[in-house]
C-alpha cells in the first residue's frame, strides 16, 4: 500500500523523466510516466519528441504483463482524444492498470478531466494533485499557449556589475563567464525561437543557434 509520501517520491521521478523532452516535444507539453507494483518500479517512459508515442505508452509497453494491478504515475492527465496518436487512456484501461496518480490536470480542451472521467468511469482509482504546484511549473509554457494563445515569452539580457551591457568602444564580443552563455544555450534548446533586435543584428550578427550543449536550434526571428 502506496502512501502519500510514496506518491509525492513517484511523481517526482516522473518530472525527472518529463524534462528528459525539453525542447524537443513542442508543442505537447512535457510528461514523464511510472509504473510501480509491489513497491517497485517496474518501467519507466517519457514524452520523446512532437508526434512520437506519449510517456504512458512508453512505460506500458515496457511494463508488459506486470502492468496488471499495477500503479501509473504520471505528471499530466493522460489524453482521450485522438490526436497525432491514440488516446492514451484506452491503453491504460486495457493494460490492467488499478490505480492511476496525476500531478496535474491537462487545460488543454481536448483533454481538461475527460481523461480522468474516463478512467473513473472504467472503475480505475485516481488521485489528482499530487505536487501539483511543481508538475504546473513544469509545463508552464504549454499550459500558457495553450490556456491562452498566447507564447510564454523569457527575457534575457547581459549586463555588467555596473549596468553595461558592453564596452565603450564596443568591442566586446562577450561580457558573460562561460557558465552563464552555456545556461544561455540551455535555454534555447529549450524554446521554439529566439528574437533580437535590429541593432544586435546589424552589430553583433550573432549566430542565434545551440552549440555549448546538446540540443536543437530554435527559429530565429
């Protein structure tokens, strides 16, 4: 018997999963799965890249047999709609699942509790909002655009300790340590594009793309 810290531990795990995706699931929102029976976890999957299988298909597939009796984990309302791929909570129906635990319920229109009616209404127990607060910050850019349309938008700018932003001269190429230009291009791993302003353009031409870490460039507008 799983308790309220256990499902916290799991969950957790399936964020830990989820971020695997970064910057390459767009724009699906990121989802990690876990699969645990008798205490252990059993298998694990993620949300790979736009239009590949989700999490929980991942997980089940991996989980086999063992699947039956079996308890789901994962951060975000499985889907009931058919979309790029089936919905996901038919196979968590068919595969024998008991038990179903959700950080986060899913804004998108399609989905947004039909998911877990669905599992209910086949006589699967589910618990919704399990670190909650963590699995929204986790897709707070899916759950911007799709709540409102509207792109998550991140500013960044480099500055000196003094407020420059370059030298008087302006030939400084870099203002920045190391450290900080490879959470730079984190960041746009991470991001559908990237924008800047003419005068950067005209003065800096910078290249706008990921080389200090792995990752796919963003469009460049």
């Amino acid at each position: 018997m799983t308790t309220q810290v256990d499902d916290l531990s799991y969950i957790r795990k399936t964020f830990q999963l989820a971020k695997k995706g970064a910057g390459f699931t767009s724009p699906n929102p990121l989802v990690g799965a876990v699969v645990v029976k008798d205490g252990q976890i059993v298998a694990t999957g993620y949300h790979r890249r736009f239009g590949g299988p989700h999490a929980e298909i991942f997980a089940l597939d991996k989980a086999g047999r063992d699947a039956k009796g079996a308890t789901l984990y994962v951060n975000l309302e499985p889907c009931a709609h058919y979309g790029k791929t089936p919905p996901c909570v038919d196979r968590i129906i068919s595969s024998g699942v008991r038990r179903v635990v959700i950080s986060t319920i899913d804004p998108n229109p399609l989905v947004n509790g039909k998911g877990i009616e669905k599992l209910r209404q086949a006589g699967i127990q589910v618990t919704v909002g399990v670190g909650e607060e963590e699995g929204l910050r986790l897709n707070e850019v899916y759950c911007k655009y799709i709540s409102t349309g509207f792109p998550f938008v991140v500013l960044k700018i480099a500055q000196s300790l003094d407020g420059k932003i370059a030298t008087c001269n302006g030939n400084s190429k870099w203002i920045t340590s190391e450290q900080s230009r490879r959470m730079v291009h984190r960041l746009r791993a991470q991001y559908d594009a990237v924008l800047v302003g003419a005068n950067t353009v005209i003065c800096d031409n910078p290249q706008l793309n990921v080389r200090l870490v792995p990752g796919r460039a963003p469009k460049r507008i």
